[in-house]
C-alpha cells in the first residue's frame, strides 16, 4: 500500500499529468463512428454475421496513418517511484511503444514541469499568447474556468454519447452532481479522474490498550467518551507514568482533512458536514432545497461543545491545533495516543510504526460510533481528482476514446466486454506490472512466488507502479468509484481465495489490517455527508475565501481550547457572513439553482 504522503503527491501530479492527449485517425476495424478524415471508407456487410463480427472486434483499433497527441504533465522527478524501469521515462517506455505499435498512437508532451503552479502558469501563458494548447491535458480552478470563459475547450456531451465505453456514461450520470467545475451552458467540458470511493472514516483504537484496561470498543459516544478518559487516565500502556491521551487529531486544518479527521464525531452529532479549511466544503442541502456552509450551522455548536469538553480534560492532544496529519499521526505511532480517526489503509503506514516501539502494539479498525440521537456517519470524500480537457481544435476525439476505453474496460473487468482487450488479458505488460511463472501469473512478492531474479519487474524485486505508464494521456484514472467492494468482501470471507481480476490481486496484496479496516466501512452502512458544491469558485470565494477560511478555522480552535466560550460561535457566525461569507452563499445558490 502507498503511503499517503506519496499519493498526495500524485493526485498534485494528476492534476498535472492530467488526463490527456487525444487522438486521432482510422481504424483497422471499420469504426463507422470515426470522425477521423483519415478512418477507412470501408463499410461492413449488412448481413447479421458481419455486425457480430464489428462488435468482437471493437477493442482492436490501429489509427492509420499514425497520430501524434499532444499533452502536458508535472513531473517533479521524485513522485513517479517505480513507475519506469530504469532508462525507461515518461516520454519513453513500453506502453508508448505499444501505443504506437499496436494503435497507431504517437504521443507527445508539449511541456513537462517539476511544479504545479508552473504548470498552471504555462496554460496561463498559451491563453494570453493565443499559443496552441495540448490536444489533451489537465486543467482545474482558475485555469480550467479562465479557458471556459475563453471558449478554448472542447465540449463532450456528443463524443461522450457515441464513444465512450456504455458503463462510463453510466458513471458520469450517476456523479454528475461532482462535474459542476466542468460545466458550462448546460454542457460538459471535462472528464474526471475518480478518486477511489474507498477511504471513508474508520476508528483505528488500540486493541491491547483496551484490552489492558478491561475495556469494550465504543459503540456509542458515551462509551467512545468513556474510553478517551480510561486511555488518558488509566495507564492504558501499563509503564506506572501518566503519559498517553486518548485522542490523536490533527486541528491545524479544521475538522475535515485527508487522515486524523473528526468528521465521525461530527456525524454522530448532526446531519451537517463540516469544514473550516476550504471555504468549498462542505455545502450541505437543507429542508428548503437550498444550500449553506456547514461550518456556520448552529449544529456545529454541538462538535465545538463536546471538542472543547475534551480538551479541557486532557482527552485530546494539547498540540492538534498546531498539527497537520502528519504530525498527528506521529503520537499515535509513539505509543502515546490510543485512537485516531481515518482511512483504511492506516493499517499500513502510519500505525503500523507503532510496533516499531513496541511489538504488542495492536491498532485495530472499528465501526464509528453513534450518538445521543442515534446519528452515525462519515464525510463522503471528493469524488474527483482533477479533470482531462481537450483544445476545441481537436479533431479526433474518437481516436482519444479508443484509448480511454480500453483502460476502463481492463478497471472495468465485465465479463464479456467487447471493448476489453485480450492483450491486457493478464496485466497491462508482461515483465512489468505482472510475469508468468509456469503459465501462472504473479503480480507481486515475486521472490516468495519463485520468480527467477532475471524475470524480475525491477531488479530489487519490488512491485511496478505502473499507472504512470499507463495513464500518459488520461491523467491519473485510477478507479471507478466503490470498485473494491466485491474484492474485499471475497477476501474477507476467504483470505487464500485465487485472484481472478487485476482488482482483486490489488486488494489481496493489502495487509490484514488494511483488508480488516476496509470491510469495516463497507459493513457499516452509514450516511456519508455530500458537498453539494461542486462548481468552480465563485467570485467573493476567490476574493474573501483565505481571509473566511482563517476567520473559521481560528474561531473553531478558539472555543476548542477554552479561549472563547462556545457562545462566541454566533458572534463568528456574524462576522463570516458580514466579511463575505452571505454573498458567497447568494453566489452558490445561485449556482446550485442552475446545476442540481
């Protein structure tokens, strides 16, 4: 499993890297459908035989003469890892040669840069200048809404009705709510990277301190509560010193953030999501249809009261408002913080450390706990990742599908996909992401499974990541939402089952307590609080959302710690919406009125 610090870096990167380059063409399959000057003239039969043939050959298409695709990423030389072979680029591999070889695709990269704002300064550049944009390439926030504004990108709703794989229109239509940033007039404008669906909150506690103190795991927030004050009380870790607490948190970036969250806590209290870092999330729709700013609710009052009862007892770390999740989550590897709130794999990185000081240190994944009025639930994370443009110029979206395809049909894996290619049968490239071993096909612990050293994918015989490769023209497409479910629950009920599907040899390379954890959230069926604002910044969040989001964040840690009383929520309460925060809400009603 990556650590996050490292996927962090390639959701920056994909966003970069962003979906990309299209192309263009004929194709050796008699693809009526092609928009391409070039696509073969040929027609086929009418006879019902050779329709049935068209349809089993609709993954094989070579584009002929070849096309090159223009595209764009960053590339800050650190973040791809194993993702190429040594010698191997992002501008020379084996999937770019197997592109050109087996579809008759070049790709090219206009730019690479190390840094996400040179990027964006790049496109910034090519609009002012009338420059040629890439044919496919990233974009979001300001540059993605600036090349709307100017009319430079390509709108997809018809390419997306006669070329996209079925199961992805269905996709689009089912989170069509998460593609405001993309929309204009009514029409798409972009294609989503997907985060994966699967990172909802699980409490991670310490099994051997509960287990020490004769405690039960927290069904309830009266028993969560009780637990906090018996890990910060009761010498839960048995060495005679009053040095634990009982709740890891980072607050420096407010109650929602990527690991160390207390989004549970807030769910267990009200129906309302909040945030305070990021004057975008989370808009929650209330009774009337209309959309407001969690973080301003009177229900948060509810979060601050019992965050700053905690605080004021010792429960919760003293340093979270200065703490990132990084260094949050460093008390609990210490050995000096009992539970911690966040994603599945955890497990792995960063409470796995914690047996590096001591070997009976257990961190263990729990369902969340419910409150008073039986409330129970977690933030539902971002849907989307970054966006995959296209030059309004570009004359061969099909050929750009073509590929697409083929990537999300192999995610896919639907049995009898006609768009699926047989080639990716097994893996992507033999000798990269997968090597066969007596007709049997080993994607992982190579050494362990026999593999002879010369065959290895990487000479310290370490797994490929090879969605770099892969992914040079349509940004980081990692997953399809949700797409796990089926290989955990099949592993969970059996742990030595075969994998049949490159998903579920993924998910079987997950540690137990990554695998445990996961199953955690897909048993615990729980609300999962939405943001209903999915459009681009409004005007008074670009010009007033730094000053909202440390006017919130600030307040909230002000009642946290006692400085303030949890009155003083109200008085915050005003000045957010007097300092702009009234006219944004105008600003994304007014937006949702038009886009839900």
């Amino acid at each position: 499993m990556i650590r996050y610090v490292k996927v962090a870096r390639l959701v920056t990167l994909s966003v970069a890297i962003a979906l990309l380059p299209t192309l263009a063409a004929c194709t050796n399959s008699n693809n009526q459908n092609s928009a391409s000057p070039a696509a073969s003239n040929s027609t086929p039969s009418a006879t019902e035989p050779a329709k049935e043939e068209e349809s089993a050959e609709k993954w094989n298409q070579k584009f002929d003469p070849p096309v090159t695709i223009t595209t764009a990423i960053v590339d800050d030389g650190t973040s791809r890892g194993n993702a190429f072979k040594p010698g191997e680029s992002m501008e020379d591999n084996a999937n770019l040669r197997w592109m050109k070889e087996n579809m008759g695709i070049n790709v090219k990269f206009d730019f690479i840069v190390t840094k996400p704002e040179d990027y964006d300064t790049k496109l910034r550049l090519l609009l002012s200048s009338g420059g040629k944009l890439p044919d496919a390439f990233a974009a979001g926030n300001d540059p993605l809404q600036n090349l709307l504004a100017a009319n430079k990108l390509m709108p997809l709703d018809e390419a997306i009705d006669k070329y996209a794989h079925p199961e992805y229109k269905k996709l689009l239509e089912k989170y069509s709510y998460a593609l405001g940033e993309v929309k204009k007039d009514g029409k798409i404008y972009g294609l989503p990277a997907f985060f994966m669906g699967d990172e909802g909150t699980v409490m991670w506690i310490r099994k051997d301190w509960l287990e020490n103190l004769g405690l039960e795991p927290p069904k309830t927030l009266d028993d969560f509560e009780n637990v906090l004050k018996q890990f910060t009380e009761g010498d839960p870790d048995k060495n005679g010193k009053n040095d634990t607490i009982g709740l890891a948190v980072p607050l420096k970036e407010g109650p929602w953030t990527w690991m160390g969250q207390t989004d549970a806590i807030v769910s267990a209290l009200t129906d309302q999501m909040i945030n305070t870092y990021d004057v975008r999330l989370f808009w929650n729709k209330g009774a009337d249809g209309k959309l407001s700013y969690g973080a301003i609710h009177p229900d948060a009052k509810l979060y601050l009261q019992k965050m700053s009862d905690w605080m004021s007892k010792g429960f919760v770390d003293k340093e979270a408002g200065i703490k990132d999740p990084g260094k949050a989550s460093e008390l609990a590897a210490s050995g000096k913080a009992g539970i911690m709130f966040g994603p599945f794999w955890m497990g792995d990185w960063p409470l796995s450390d914690a047996t590096k000081n001591n070997p009976d240190a257990d961190f263990q994944p729990y369902p969340l706990p419910s409150g008073p009025n039986g409330l129970v639930g977690r933030a539902e994370k971002p849907l989307t990742q970054g966006f995959t443009v296209f030059n309004k110029d570009f004359q061969h979206i099909d050929a750009w599908f073509a590929y697409f395809n083929k990537i999300f049909a192999k995610k896919l894996e639907m049995e009898g996909d006609p768009l699926a290619d047989p080639r990716w049968k097994d893996g992507y490239h033999e000798g990269y992401d997968y090597v066969k071993l007596d007709g049997k096909v080993i994607k992982g612990n190579y050494e362990e499974a026999g593999v002879p050293a010369d065959q290895w994918p990487l000479k310290d015989g370490g797994t490929m990541d090879i969605r770099f490769m892969m992914t040079n023209i349509l940004g980081n497409f990692t997953s399809i939402p949700h797409s796990n479910v089926a290989a955990v629950k099949k592993f969970l009920a059996d742990p030595n089952a075969e994998p049949l599907t490159s998903m579920e040899f993924d998910t079987k390379q997950m540690k137990k307590r990554q695998l445990d954890a996961a199953g955690v959230r897909i048993n615990q069926t729980v609300t999962e609080g939405k943001n209903y604002f999915t459009g681009p910044m409004t005007p008074t969040m670009k010009s007033k959302g730094e000053l909202l989001k440390k006017l919130a964040t600030e307040s909230y840690l002000k009642i946290i710690y006692g400085e303030k009383p949890v009155e003083y929520f109200d008085e915050f309460v005003k000045q957010w919406l007097d300092n702009g925060g009234q006219k944004i809400t105008d600003e994304v009603n007014e937006w949702y009125a038009k886009n839900q």
